[in-house]
C-alpha cells in the first residue's frame, strides 16, 4: 500500500507539474502577444523639432548615404521623403530572382516593378542598392519556386544550377546596367541562428562555392560594380558572427571580388550590446572592406521597460547610427522601410501578434518619430570627424 500511495503521490506531483508548465507557457504566450499602448510623448515635442533639420542633407554635407528600402505600396512615401530625409533606396522586394519572374518561376522576367522604383529613384538624384541577386530562402519571391524541381531534375544538378544562376544575374546587371552601383550579391548565406551554412538549395547544390561563384560572376558581368555580402546578426561577440567573419576572411585571402559587408541590424528579440558591434566592423574593415547597416529596424516593445518606450527606441537609433557613423569603412545605413504602417513585420509570425511594432522612423501617420531624431542627431555629431565626399570611392 505504501509504494502504491507513493506511486499514485508521483503521479499527482507530475501532473500538477505539468498543469503548472502549461499554465506558465499560457500566461507567457498572454504576456508576448497582449497588445500594448505607450504614450507618444514625441507628438508634443515634434513641431519644435522641425527645425533641426531633415536627414538627406545632414548626410550629403559628410559623405554619407541614408537610406530606405522601398516596396511598390511606398511610392508615395518615397516621393515624399527623397532627398529630404533619404539620399539611397532599396528596392525591398522587387529586384528578387523569384520577384522577377512571372508567376515566379523559372522563364519570363518582368522588370516593371523594378523599373518603376529605380527610375523614380533616379529621377530624385538617389543613389540605390540592388538588393538581391541570389537569396536561398522564400520560394517564388528570394528565387524562382521551381528551381530546386528543376535542378534536382537534370542530369547534371550542379552544371544546370551554374547555368542557371550565371544567366540570371548577367540578365539582371545587363537590365539596370548604369543605374545600379552596389548589389547584394548574396543574400543571408548563413543559417538564422547556427554558426553553419543555410541549408539551401544553392548550398546543397554547390557547396559553399556558390557564393564565390555568384560574386565572380557578378564582377565579369560588371567590373564597375560594388559587389556586398548580406548578413542578418543578432548580437557580433558570438559563434555565428565569427563563423561568417572566418567564411569572409577566406574569400578575401583567395581573392574573390568581394567589396563590402552588409550588416542588416534588425531588431527582432532583444536589444543587443552595441560595443561588439563596433569592433566588428572594424574587423571587417581590416580586410579591406566596407561596410553598410542594410536593413535597421527595432520592435518598440523591445524597450516597454523604458518610461517612454519611443523614447527608448530614438536613443537606440540614434547609437547604432553613430557606430557606424564614427568608422570611416561604415559609408552608409538603410532602415528598412519608411513607415511603421508598411514594416515587413506586420507580415509574419509571431512579430504581427506582438503590436505595436512600431520600428521605423516614421510613425503610421507619417510623423517622425524619436528614432528619426535620434538619426539625425548622429549625423550632425558626426560632422566633426567626417567630412565631404571623402568616403564615396569606397562603395
């Protein structure tokens, strides 16, 4: 009876346990998801503001590029905001191997949307980044929907592969031959969290290869252009970042046309120390490279701890903006939209359950936003130490 009352005790405790964990995982997934409501507390302060200047002309007096990354649906916010606050543009989604095609698979290109953004663009003197010429994640938008089928379909996977992805990126530098300078060769080539290669059609194919390849083809296709590497990190001091400082270390010491390192700096789980990742760019920049932060944006949320989150969230945009800012090989950073009521995060799990986002520099009335200041605040500091054009012949 004794070992039966223990058992039935273990049997209860377990259960209790396990009711306990699941209560826990309910109230945290509560916690995570429960919309929040901060003060704007800027809205008050913004008209005084006005006069310190828009941020396109703050960066063209040092040499700098501030940019945006523009979807089809931005056009009227681009028009708005170009050469006023921008001075570089990103196609967001446009310029994408799987984007270009119709229907998104292997065959026709339709340029059209491309186009559009590039020549409005142009017609406003600013500069733009290809972004981007292979991305192995997102079927039928990063590459063609059929492309794995159609490789793994061939007799010669890796020659079909090759031919594939050299007729693809000669088509597209022919097309916007002129009017682009600097691609993001290769997109993401990492896997997200693990210091390992992504796990990728273009990897499993070719072997790590396949970058060298992309960025050998590119530079044939194009001697002119500044060719980068693309790179999404969430902290610079760990496993992951060090595994893709060795990867560009090597294709520096074999000489493969390599010019720059994007750095994408977006925000999405927690708050990074920012020290590591000023010493990392200058890592990057003893290998004789560039750098640019592509594609910077921070949830709101991430600083609820703060009395005034918006605040909070300015002072960070304002901090990374003079890391890059203060090293000579960092020429430019891009935010990845223009306006919190288009951020790519309202788009995808879990972030669109986690509101407000809220993480640009233009709130969703189009109203400059504490991180818009705190941009523009770099950028007057940096006055001091960077001057004129002195930095454009490096991208």
């Amino acid at each position: 009876m004794k070992v039966k009352g223990f058992v039935g005790g273990v049997r209860k405790g377990a259960k209790f346990v396990g009711a306990v964990l699941v209560l826990a995982a309910v109230v945290g997934a509560a916690y995570a998801f429960w919309p929040r409501h901060y003060p704007r507390a800027y809205l008050a302060s913004t008209a005084a503001l006005q006069s310190d200047g828009t941020l396109a002309p703050l960066a063209r007096a040092i040499g700098f590029h501030i940019g945006a990354a523009v979807d089809i649906t931005e056009l009227r916010e681009f028009e708005a905001t170009a050469q006023r606050d921008f001075n570089s543009m990103t196609p967001c989604d446009a310029l994408k191997w799987g984007n270009l095609l119709v229907g998104g698979k292997l065959g026709q290109y339709d340029f059209r949307q491309g186009d559009e953004l590039v020549n409005l663009a142009r017609s406003k003197q600013v500069r733009i980044r290809g972004h981007t010429l292979l991305w192995g994640r997102f079927p039928g938008a990063g590459h063609p929907s059929d492309l794995k089928e159609v490789v793994n379909a061939a007799k010669q996977p890796k020659a079909k592969l090759e031919q594939l992805m050299t007729e693809h990126i000669r088509a597209v530098l022919e097309h916007f031959r002129g009017r682009i300078d600097q691609w993001d060769v290769v997109n993401e080539p990492m896997h997200l969290w693990k210091p390992l290669w992504d796990d990728n059609v273009f990897y499993r194919t070719l072997g790590p290869d396949f970058v060298a390849m992309a960025f050998r083809t590119a530079h044939a296709a194009d001697p002119s252009l500044h060719l980068v590497l693309n790179e999404q990190f969430g902290g610079y001091d760990n496993e992951r970042a060090e595994k893709f400082f060795e990867i560009v270390q090597e294709f520096v010491r074999k000489g493969v046309p390599i010019h720059g390192i994007g750095l994408q700096s977006h925000t999405l789980t927690s708050v990074p120390e920012l020290a590591p990742l000023k010493a990392y760019v200058r890592r990057l920049e003893s290998l004789g490279l560039f750098v640019e932060i592509t594609e910077l944006d921070a949830r709101v949320r991430l600083f609820a701890d703060s009395p005034d989150p918006y605040r909070a969230q300015g002072e960070y945009f304002r901090a990374v903006s003079s890391i890059c800012l203060e090293e000579p090989a960092c020429t430019g950073l891009t935010v990845w939209g223009i306006s919190d009521r288009y951020t790519w995060m309202s788009k995808f799990a879990p972030f669109k359950w986690m509101q407000p986002l809220d993480p640009l520099l233009f709130d969703l009335s189009m109203r400059r936003k504490p991180a818009y200041y705190g941009v523009a605040e770099a950028l007057r500091s940096a006055r001091a130490t960077r001057h004129g054009d002195a930095n454009h012949d490096r991208r």
